[in-house]
C-alpha cells in the first residue's frame, strides 16, 4: 500500500475493494509508470482564483463561497442524453457551452437580482423559474431533478445557517476530516444532494466527486489570500466524472472490457450505480492516486504534487476530445 497520505482518505479505502474485484475495467501498473516517466517533467503550476473567473472579479470571500456552493449544487449533466446536443447559453457577447454555460446562466441571473444564494429562495424555486434562469439553446438537462436538489438543498441552509453557504462553512473545521466536523464530512451528512455513494457486490462505495471539488475550487480561490484553505488537501482525490477515464483510457492506463467498450463506443447509457458505472469510477480515483505517486517519485520534493493537480492536467487535456466517454443519467457529475 502506498503511504502518501491520500491513501489514508476514506474514499480511496472504500474504491480498494472494487479494484481488487473488478470485471469490467482494469488499471495498468505498468501504464502508469510508463506515463509517469514523461509526465513528471512537465510544468505544474498550482491552479489560483475563481472558478468562474472568465464571468466575475469577486473579491469578498464570503460571495464566493455562497456563489461557488451554487455552482457545485448544480454541476452535473450538461448534455442531452437523447440528442448529445451540449447546454450553451449566451452572456457578455460570447456562448458559453459545458459547465461554463451554467456559470453564464447564474451569473445573468444574479446581475438580474435573482437571489440564487439565498437558501430561502432556493428552498422555493419552483422548475418554471429556474427554467427562466438557465435559458439556453436547449432545456437544460435534468431540469425537474435541479429544481429539487436546490429545494432541498436551500431549505438546509434556511434552515441551519442563516441561508448562507459561507455560514455553514465557517461552523465547520477547515478540513475535509476532522473526527465528524470536517468539510466533507458533514456536506455528504447535512446535504444529501452531496453524498456520492454507490454499492459494488454489497460493498459501500464513497465517491463524492462535487463535494470535494467544490472544496478544491474554495481552496483555488481563498487560499493565497488567507481566507480560506484546507488543510487536509493531500487526502483529495480525483474527481470521478465522464472526462478523466477517457484520458486514463487514451494513455493507456485503464482497461475496459470488449463489452463495456463497445456499449460507450455506441453512445449506450450505463446505469447509475451499475457494476460498469462503480468500476469506472473506483477505477479514476485509484489509478490517479497511483500516478500522482509515481510521479512524485520522480520528481524533487519540492514540487511535490496533489491528486486534484494531476486530474485537472487530464481533464484539461482531454475535456474537449471527440474520443467517446461513458454515459450516465445522475445528478452526481
């Protein structure tokens, strides 16, 4: 077992035992050593400022954190699962497409004094309105599913912090894990719209992609400024999402079986928490830790990465590809 101290996360413990049991993908050791050897040397520098940076100049702390934890709530499905046709919405002269266009829809509505930040608000949003916020070239995706998780989500920090997402950061410990009071913790406890689990042959699987991304993006945004950080960062993981197994499948890394390789190939949805869905997941977040480890060994101990580093070198790179990826209907990426 490696000893860096991502592997001591709660996460990556629970993905061990759908690795070492796993029938339809596979992660190459000797993949990841192959990369490792090239990638060690490129450049790393660690990402800074606001998610959003292209459509705001938000200074006050307290406004990025609430704006961010919307942005969180909502990052999920961005393309039609019938048509493949991608959400775009147009803002500031430009279209926006992705998770971009979801930063343009919420950063009109808020210049328009849509209080998209208020848990009051957003514990009554109904699907008409928020329809009228995320105007795009298409519905957005999921939208009945959207209006919900803001309902539940909104009637939490109404309820608990004063309807504010800073609030309810600032009664947590600044970390992921502290003994129960930690970020991540209590986001997955108090925020059921965060709590990413799946099961694979009865065993419990902790994935929580947007909650700890979301805590990354905090740490992105406040850290150099004091503000904000967390100080369990080299417990993160990767973000297990559609993009990064692609690029882990292009270098070579992982594995899918001849089925499960034709079904994404042909564009056929994999079920939600589905033995192909978990494996390709549990799979992301153990090869990345893997590779961010052999990396690190290569490199001097001063420029030393992180997990979420070495994801967000993949995602980059491959976020844009016409290499298919798999499909999943699921408000958790």
């Amino acid at each position: 077992m490696p000893e860096s101290p991502v592997w001591t996360s709660p996460v990556l413990r629970s993905v061990r035992e759908v690795v070492d049991c796993s029938r339809h993908v596979r992660t190459s050791v000797e993949g990841i050593e192959q990369v490792a050897s090239w990638m060690a040397f490129e450049e790393f520098a660690f990402p800074s400022g606001p998610v959003d940076g292209a459509f705001s100049d938000r200074t006050d702390p307290a406004e990025i954190i609430d704006v961010s934890f919307f942005y969180a709530v909502m990052n999920f499905a961005f393309t039609d699962f019938d048509s493949g046709v991608k959400f775009t919405a147009d803002y500031k002269g430009r279209t926006w497409s992705d998770s971009e266009g979801m930063f343009a829809c919420v950063n009109r509505a808020l210049y328009e004094g849509v209080p998209l930040t208020d848990g009051a608000y957003l514990a009554e949003i109904d699907r008409t309105e928020l329809g009228r916020v995320f105007s795009g070239n298409i519905d957005i995706p999921m939208l009945k599913d959207r209006a919900e998780i803001l309902n539940a989500t909104g009637r939490v920090l109404a309820e608990g912090y004063d309807g504010s997402a800073h609030r309810f950061v600032a009664d947590c410990a600044p970390a992921m894990y502290a003994d129960g009071n930690g970020l991540l913790e209590r986001l997955v406890a108090e925020f059921p719209r965060f709590n990413d689990v799946s099961t694979h042959d009865g065993h419990e699987v902790q994935l929580h992609k947007l909650a700890q991304l979301w805590l990354w993006q905090l740490h992105m945004a406040l850290a150099s400024g004091g503000a904000f950080s967390v100080a369990d960062l080299d417990r993160m993981t990767a973000f297990a999402d559609y993009i990064v197994p692609v690029a882990l499948r292009l270098m070579g890394i992982l594995s899918y079986s001849e089925q499960l390789e034709a079904a994404i190939n042909h564009g056929e949805l994999i079920s939600t928490n589905s033995a192909e869905e978990v494996e390709i997941r549990a799979h992301t977040l153990y090869a990345t830790a893997l590779l961010t480890d052999a990396i690190n060994r290569i490199r001097p101990d001063s420029q030393s990465l992180v997990v979420p580093q070495v994801d967000f070198r993949l995602w980059k790179a491959y976020h844009a590809t016409f290499w298919p990826h798999h499909l999943t209907r699921t408000i958790m990426y």
